[in-house]
C-alpha cells in the first residue's frame, strides 16, 4: 500500500532507497578507522586477522568485530584476501579423558626474527589441545625430547601413549618411508617402555592434522610476541615461555574435555633419572676401562671385585652431561662432562684399608674403620647358670690380699 501510495506521488523516483546518502547508525568514526589501519601499519604489521584483532581488543580497548577488522584491513590492501581452502577432510575425534594420548613434535622456524634457526619442540594434548610444554632448541633431538617428556611427567604423571612421527630418536625404519620396526627400539622408545607407555607412529602429515594446524598457530603467533616483547635470545624466549606464554596461549585454544576425569597418573618412581639417559652396553677392557668412540672412562676397584675386566657394564649418559656407569645395581663410576671423577663428600671422607670407593647403588655406607673393643661382661640369663670372673673382679681381688702383707712390711 505504501509503495503504491509512493509510486502515485513521485512516480518512480518514489521507489528509489530513501536510505542512499545517509550515515549508518552503526558507522564506524573515521577517527577509529586511522588508528587501526595505523597500529597495523606501524606496530602489528607481521600478525595475522585474528591476532591483530585479540590485540585491538586486549591492548588498545577497541572493540571491534572481526569481519569488520578484516574488510578494513583488506579494503586498505594491508592484508590479502584469502583463498578458498581446499576439499573437506573428517577430523579424527579426540580423545575424551586428558593424559590418554600426548602429540609431540618439533617445528623448524626463524623463531627470533632473524636469520637463526631454532627447533620449538611442543607436547600438547589430543582431548584438549593443552601445551604441557614448548621449548625452543638448538636441534630436535634425543637428549631434547626426553627432557621434555621426563619434565611432563614430573609434573603432570604418567600418560597412555605417545604420538610422534618416524623421526630417528623416536623409530627405527628399515626402508625410508616404510613401516616402523617395532622390536627395535630407540633411546625414546626404551625410556617409554620402562614406563608402560605406548608409542604411536603417525605415517603422513594429515594424520598430525591435530599437531600441524597446532604449529601453524605457533609460526603465526610466537615470533610476533617475542618481537613485541623485545626479546632476541633462545634464553629469554625460553623463559617468555615458561612464564608467560604458554598459560596465554591454553587459556585461548584449550577446549573442554567430552568426560570428566583424567588418565594421567602420578608416578611414584625414583628411577626417572636412570630411566632418562642414553643408555650404552660395552665391555671392560682388560686395564679396567670402558670406551664410546673417543670417549674414554677408568673404573676403579669395587668392594667386591678388584677388576671388572670382561664384564658388561652399561653407559648411561645423564641430560646434565655427566655419566655414570653401572654393573647391574651397583655404580662402579660417576664422571662430569669432561671425563673427569665424580666423588661425593661423604666418599672423599671415607677412605678405608682399600682407598677411596665409589659406593653402589642401594648400598649402606659402612664404615672400614678400626675401634678398640669393649670389655663387657655379659649378664646371666638365668640365676642357676654360673658366669666365670671377669677380668676386673680377678684384679680387685689380687689387690686386697696384697694390701695386708704390704702393711706389715711398712710397720
């Protein structure tokens, strides 16, 4: 009725949109429009929409819709427009209870913003991706995994399995690009056996799907945070990390878990310091030393043995670089980094008839020693047995009959 009653008073004009020309209620100040395309120029130039957007919000106190942010940024051609992603791929559910399976990996970037490169090992979780631990390293490697995972499991327990690829420090493959050789294990693969936990192969980048899109939030967020913080070190990246980012980064992406619970558990195990070496079998040579290369290590006498020449001895190289060797429970060696003795103050004390030893593992100290004993007479168990005279009585009775005779003499 309306468009009609338009129609016969200004004809066709009548119909056009009354709203062309006018400012929307919603239009966004022309003042707010310079300081966010600025502050992206300036400051925020390397973040992606979505971080930018956190950001604005977060440190500026602009609230913002993010398409608005993203057609602003678009329309300035500060940020290309997107390609269409590519065909759908069903994702594998998660898992329901934290602690039943743990991904780990390590993403090569220029982390710092300059031309070094450094490894960021990460160790989420697959019920809700939550960061247990994130590292920046020189190299992925077997001493840098298990430090990782032993320092998990200190913290949070023991877990049901490992998800990882088929790195060198994780599997053995016979044929590149083939099926893992499950009867032989790795340093890694040892250490999780030990534990009773269960290591998962992944065999393509889509069956990481999970750990891979994680990564590609690292890249496009840490290397900014660290430019914004001013940090230029693995050393303070590290700590940003510890003490910072990575309580940030669970309390944007963690997600709730499908059931209450958890499946870690709370070792009670001493051993973690054993169990978290890379462990070495080799035979001591006859002048009583053990050698990995060029690597060379003298095994003093033992309690109980003078030489272990002939024996199998184990190598277990510790994350701290130093190195104790084993023959079966006992310790017969500790040595620093640099080949040199290891002796403990309470070692370097006891110094008995054999010398300086290294005490063994599980083993009370006991001291070598002389003492003078002491004379004591047992006390009778019962009133009909009869004891012999002690030394003491015997003499006490020499004395008195000789005290009479001598006073005599004297008169």
């Amino acid at each position: 009725m309306r468009w009609r009653e338009r129609l016969e008073k200004d004809g066709y004009a009548g119909l056009a949109d009354r709203r062309k020309g006018r400012p929307s209620a919603q239009r966004i100040a022309l003042a707010t429009v310079e300081e966010v395309l600025g502050l992206y120029q300036e400051r925020y130039y390397d973040l992606n929409i979505r971080h930018f957007h956190e950001k604005l919000r977060e440190e500026h106190a602009i609230e913002l819709s993010y398409t608005w942010v993203q057609k602003a940024l678009q329309g300035a051609g500060l940020v290309a427009k997107r390609h269409g992603r590519g065909p759908h791929r069903r994702r594998r559910p998660r898992r329901p209870l934290p602690g039943m399976l743990l991904h780990i990996d390590g993403s090569k970037h220029r982390w710092l913003n300059d031309d070094r490169w450094y490894d960021l090992i990460v160790i989420l979780d697959d019920a809700t991706s939550e960061i247990y631990y994130a590292q920046l390293v020189e190299e992925e490697s077997t001493r840098t995994v298990m430090a990782g995972l032993r320092e998990v499991i200190e913290i949070q327990g023991l877990f049901c399995a490992l998800y990882s690829d088929r790195g060198s420090h994780f599997f053995v493959t016979v044929k590149e690009g083939g099926k893992v050789d499950k009867h032989r294990l790795t340093q890694v693969g040892r250490a999780m056996k030990e534990l009773g936990i269960q290591m998962i192969a992944a065999y393509s980048p889509q069956a990481r799907g999970r750990s891979e899109r994680n990564f590609g939030t690292w890249q496009g967020r840490l290397p900014q945070e660290l430019r914004l913080a001013g940090i230029t070190t693995a050393e303070g990246a590290n700590a940003f990390l510890r003490e910072r980012y990575i309580g940030e980064f669970n309390s944007k992406f963690k997600v709730p878990t499908e059931e209450k619970g958890t499946a870690f558990r709370h070792t009670s195990r001493t051993d973690l310091n054993w169990i978290f070496t890379v462990q070495t079998e080799r035979v001591v040579a006859k002048d009583n030393t053990v050698t990995i290369g060029s690597r060379l290590w003298q095994i003093d006498k033992t309690r109980f043995r003078n030489t272990l020449s002939g024996s199998t001895v184990t190598i277990h190289e510790h994350m701290d670089e130093t190195v104790s060797i084993r023959y079966g429970p006992h310790v017969v060696g500790r040595f620093d980094r640099i080949g040199e003795k290891l002796i403990s103050e309470s070692n370097e004390k006891r110094r008995g008839k054999g010398g300086s030893m290294e005490a063994g593992e599980n083993q009370k100290q006991v001291s070598t020693g002389s003492h003078t004993p002491l004379e004591i007479s047992p006390k009778p168990r019962d009133s009909h047995f009869s004891t012999a005279p002690t030394t003491a009585s015997v003499l006490s009775k020499r004395k008195a009959k000789a005290k009479p005779k001598n006073q005599k003499a004297a008169a």
